[in-house]
C-alpha cells in the first residue's frame, strides 16, 4: 500500500512523522511525504525530513504549487499530521481515498469523513469523533534512545550529585530563538549567582546546523545537539516555551517551568487573517494579547499541554510581564526542593502511563495508528493505486 503523509511544521515532523514513517516502512508500505506551509516552521524541514527514509519527499512551497501537485499524487490512502486539514481533503477528493487525521485538538473540516485519531482520552472528550490511541510523541523518544542520529553529540553531565543540571529548550522557532539567546544568558548569571553550582545546557534538534550553535556557545549556554529522548533523561530540571516539547517532558518525568513572556509576543506567528491584522502597528499588541487570553480561557489558564490534559498545575507555568531575573528565581527555588521535584515527576510519569500510572495507551501509538489504516474498509479505497 502507498501512504501518502502530509505534516507541516518541526514539532508534527520529528515528532509524529518520524515513528509514523518508521512503522509503514517497517509493514511494507511506501511512504509519500509532503511538507505543507507552516508558520512555525523552523526553515530546516526538508533536511530534517530527508533522514526519515521516506520513498517520495515533496515542499515545502507555496500553497499553490502544493495544491496542484497534490491533486495528481497516486495514493492508497492519506494521513494528515499537523497543518491546514484542506490540503489533506483536497488529496483525498483528487484521489478517491480515505483520509485519517491524528490531532491534539479540534480543526476545520474533520466531520467531512476523516477518520480522527488523537493521543489522549480527555482530548478526545474535544475533538467529535476522535478515537485516542495514544501519543505519537512518545515513540519518537523511544526513537531518540534506540537509533542514536548520525549527527548526535555525545550527552555528558558531569556525576556530581551537588550541581543541578538545568536544560534549556529555547524551541524550534528562529525568531524567537534569537530573541531567546540574550534574554537566556541574561538569566543564567542570575541563576549562577542564586545557584552556584548549577550547570546549564540548552538542547537544539539535531538537524540545526552547527553555525547556529556559536553564538550560544559564545554565551556559555553550552548548546547540544541530540535527541530529547537522550537529552531530558539526564537533567534535574528545564525551562522551556508552550509546546510539544512539554510532551516530552511528561514522558521522560522531567519537572520543568514553562514560560510565555510577554516581551515574546509579537513574535509568535498569528496564522490567517488575524496574523496580518497582528502585524499592523499600534493594535497589533492588542490583538495578540486577545488572542493569547482566547487560548487561556479555553484551557482553564494553562499553557502546557500537560497540565491542559490532565486539568491541574502539573508543570510550573509562567506568562505575562515575567523577567530573566523572576525566572532565575523561580528555576532556583525548584532547585532547592528536591522532594518536590520528585513529586512532580512521580505525577508526570504516572500522567505518561509509566510508573504504575493510569493513562490508558503505554508506547506504540504509531503501531496503533497504522493499525487503523490497515482497517480501513475495503469500499474507502476505490481510487487506490494498489490492490
């Protein structure tokens, strides 16, 4: 059978694409990859999906030359991974096949007979439709630790069990990595200062190029390249963004602040419409504050999607008028509470499925997806290439 997988920006890519794409050709199957428009995206997609294997790689590019090309694609069948569900319509009109989405939360066009698929049961309580058949994510860390990348650095924390080891995750987005830097180095000497022994690293993709890494390294943020997987299972701590890197944080039972600063604001994409009005000046702000307090009633206040999944503060959260300096003491203060830390992971992990936890889906969430393809009926295939 011919896939064709459509997915849009660095977080869907590595961490759902990649055990997808993995399990397919693992069955036998040819895998299809198209990278749709994404305003988050990293600018290192193709390279990044260049090292999945896939028999066919496509974009990105314009919405346009992505339309037209997808309307002549031969296909057995369609999953969308992250990005505009019209793209993945468009395919499965075009190719007379069944189309399967796997999201985190509702989007435009899933009751136009998409089969739904989403990791957790309280986000399916979200989405009409959705089944939940566990979280992809998960499998991408599992990946991280089995199939080391032939870029990955070699993770070495010192062993002495009197200097925290504090991660930085500063995101997949350019513009806000680069806001990031100063503003993390910044915090650092105020951290140092409050903990002395602390030891600090900031965890980039492996697909990051190298010449990104010198300025960060210039700052003595000592910048890594290698899997999360690897990476979060030997710090004490984190600070990092919203995201799906608070997924993996879950998974590995690593307690964490996670912080939205308003001085980022502006430099969140803004999707739409609503992205070209929030570039204008003088009410741009205003829309993008607007926006964010959307997304923060609807969510009971939370930004992580740890905490949106299970309803309470499981991960430290952050957001406003938060300076280097609030944040340095904050990490500090978790520092100095080692049983708390314990505390947090216990209920991470027990979120995760592990430990004894009662989430319903333990790993194997790509294994469960391709599943459902393979269950599809007969009659949905109609336009296929393959018997």
């Amino acid at each position: 059978m011919r896939v064709t997988v459509l997915t849009n920006g660095p977080g869907e890519l590595w961490g759902w694409v990649r055990p997808v794409a993995m399990e397919l050709r693992r069955r036998g199957h040819s895998v299809s990859l198209w990278l749709l428009p994404c305003q988050f995206a990293s600018g290192h997609e193709r390279e990044a999906a260049s090292l999945l294997g896939v028999d066919k790689l496509e974009g990105p590019g314009s919405a346009a030359r992505l339309w037209r090309g997808l309307k002549d694609e031969r296909t057995d069948c369609a999953v969308q991974l992250g990005g505009d569900l019209a793209f993945g319509l468009h395919l499965s009109r075009s190719a007379r096949v069944p189309l399967t989405c796997y999201t985190y939360g509702p989007k435009k066009g899933l009751k136009k007979g998409v089969q739904v698929l989403t990791a957790f049961p309280s986000q399916a309580l979200r989405i009409p439709g959705a089944r939940p058949i566990g979280d992809l994510v998960q499998d991408s860390l599992l990946m991280d630790a089995q199939t080391p990348l032939s870029n990955q650095e070699a993770w070495d924390w010192p062993e002495d069990p009197a200097s925290p080891r504090v991660l930085f995750l500063p995101g997949s987005r350019p513009a806000i990595r680069r806001a990031a830097l100063s503003w993390l180095a910044v915090m650092k000497e105020v951290l140092k200062a409050l903990v002395s022994s602390v030891r600090v690293r900031t965890l980039f993709p492996p697909f990051v190029p190298e010449t990104e890494l010198r300025a960060w390294r210039a700052a003595g943020l000592d910048p890594v390249r290698t899997g999360a997987g690897v990476a979060m299972r030997g710090a004490d701590f984190a600070l990092t963004q919203p995201g799906t890197n608070t997924l993996e944080l879950m998974h590995c039972g690593l307690p964490a602040l996670v912080i939205a600063p308003a001085s980022f604001l502006e430099l969140v994409p803004v999707p739409g419409l609503r992205g070209m009005l929030a570039s204008l000046p003088l009410i741009g702000k205003t829309l993008r504050r607007a926006a964010v307090q959307r997304v923060l009633d609807r969510w009971n206040g939370f930004i992580s999607l740890p905490n949106r999944i299970s309803g309470r503060p499981i991960l430290d959260e952050a957001y406003g008028d938060i300076t280097p300096q609030q944040t340095a003491e904050r990490i500090a203060a978790a520092l100095r509470d080692p049983e708390g830390r314990a505390r947090k992971r216990a209920e991470l992990l027990a979120l995760s499925g592990q430990s004894g936890g009662s989430a319903p889906f333990p790993a194997g969430a790509a294994s469960r997806l391709c599943d459902a393809l393979s269950a599809l009926p007969e009659e949905s295939f109609s336009g296929g290439v393959a018997e």
